[in-house]
C-alpha cells in the first residue's frame, strides 16, 4: 500500500501528476456532491473537494491559503453545515429529485460555462517570472505584509461584513418569523 | 517542475459547472448552499493560479490572487452562516428546506 510519506515527495518530484491526481478526486467528489441524495453523504464528499482543493493551493506555493483551507472550509464551515444537518435531522430528499428539464437545462449551461473558461484559459500558457522568484510567495509573512499594507480597507470592510453576518445570523435563526 | 495555471483554471472552470448544476438542479436549501460553496472553491483557485502567474514587479503585486482569495474566504463563512440561518427560519416557518416552499414574497 502506498503511504502518506512515499505520496509527498512523489508530489514534489511530479507537480503536474499531483495535480491531475487531485483534480479527478475533486470532480468526482464535486459530482457527488451535487448528485447524491443524502446530504450527510454530500457533507462529507464535499470535504473530500476541499481538501483536494487545499492540496492544490499547496502545489501553486499558497501555503497560507492551503492551511486556512482546511481549517476554515474543511472545519469551521463543513462542521457548521453537517451541524445545521442534524438539527434539522435532514434525510435524503423526499421529493423524486430534479426534473429531466432542470438536469437538461442545467446540465448544458454548467456545459458552456466549463466550455468557456476551459477554452480562454487554454490560451493562458505556462506561467512567466519563474526564474527570480520570491521563497517568501504564498507564506504567512508575506501575506501579512500584503493584508495589512495595500489590502488595509478591503481587509477592515470584511471584518465588518464577518461580524454584521454573524449578528445577523443570530437574529434571523432566533426569531420566528410572524404569519 | 512546477503546475501549469492554465490546466488550473480548467479544473476551476469544471467545479463552477458543477456548482451551478447543483444551485440549479436542486431543491434542498441546504445542499443549494453547498453548491455555492463549491462555486466559491472554484473561484479562489482560479484566483490562486491567477496569482502564480502575474510577475512580481506588475502593476499587480505577485500576492494580490492569494489574498483576494482570502478575503473570499473570509466572505464565505459569513456567507455560510447567513445562509444555514436563513434554512433554520425555512425550516421553522415550513416544516421543511424545499426552496420551492419559500414563496413568501411571491403572491
């Protein structure tokens, strides 16, 4: 059986392969998500896209981001959802799931969306500025830096918005809504 | 050996396809949301990857992607915690978190 330890630097040597390999994980898990009808079930298949995801991050040198990944999605977030899942004791959709039109419909536009992007993004090619690069790229310090120098007011307008969501979060599953 | 972006981006471009099939096919309110979080997901990779190739002394700092892509983040767990407290009032007012059920509005 391959372990965990032969795996990373494995995906140290071959990036790109570490990259497929995760990606395929991502979009079949994403499928599920989207696809099964019991929503513990989708709870945790969506944990397996985002720790693919966070795996990627950590491939494109966002260490920062891959860690916040997992603590914040993959934590806060999921256990938040599966947490909402319980109380409302969620079991698999009654109702016989979407009509053949909506998947027909949804399924084309999901389709020329992904036809899209994947076609412009085609034209990207590899990437420039490799050969000077930053070691510091994607760590805490740098992110700090960026955050708390240029990023200043967008960062202060998102902890606002952070604590409005959370009292209005309160407020809304608190009180009853009047007939 | 580094990951090429552009294959990047059409991963992200397939997840925001399969999120938005799931916000569009669905009824539940609360795997609507994880549709949403999956489109969400979708967009800060493309902003990731984004900021693996913008070079270092443009006019965007080499950063920028990844801290956009914080800010995301941050948004979405105040979006989260909005939307699975507007399922709770769903569910309280209805009995159930079919969003065809949350007609209200509508007369």
């Amino acid at each position: 059986m391959i372990s965990l330890a032969t795996l990373f630097p494995l995906a140290i040597a071959l990036p790109q392969a570490a990259f497929w390999g995760l990606a395929l994980v991502a979009v079949v898990a994403a499928l599920g998500v989207v696809l099964h009808r019991n929503p513990v079930v989708e709870a945790l298949l969506l944990v397996v896209v985002l720790l693919a995801v966070a795996g990627i991050y950590a491939l494109l040198h966002a260490w920062f981001l891959a860690v916040l990944q997992v603590i914040v999605y993959a934590g806060a977030i999921v256990v938040l959802i599966t947490f909402v899942i319980m109380l409302l004791n969620l079991g698999p959709e009654a109702r016989g799931g979407p009509g053949p039109l909506t998947v027909v419909l949804g399924g084309l536009l999901a389709l020329a969306l992904a036809l899209l992007v994947g076609r412009a993004a085609a034209g990207l090619g590899p990437r420039v500025a490799d050969a000077a690069w930053n070691p510091q790229f994607g760590k805490v310090a740098a992110m700090g830096k960026a955050l708390f120098g240029a990023w200043f007011w967008p960062f202060e307008i998102v902890s606002l918005a952070l604590i409005a969501a959370m009292v209005g979060a309160v407020v809304i599953a608190k009180r009853r809504l009047e007939e | 050996m580094q990951v090429d972006p552009g294959s990047v981006l059409v991963l992200s471009a397939i997840l925001f396809a399969i999120g938005v099939f799931g916000v569009i096919s669905r009824r539940g309110a609360v795997v609507l949301l994880m549709g949403v979080e999956l489109m969400l997901n979708a967009g800060n990779l493309a902003l990731v990857a984004a900021a693996r190739v913008t070079p270092a002394g443009g006019e965007l700092g080499a950063m920028d992607g990844q801290v956009l892509a914080f800010l995301v983040l941050a948004i979405a767990a105040a979006e989260a915690a909005v939307g699975l407290a507007l399922v709770i009032a769903l569910f309280r007012h209805k009995g159930s978190v079919d969003v065809d059920l949350a007609r209200m509005l509508r007369w």
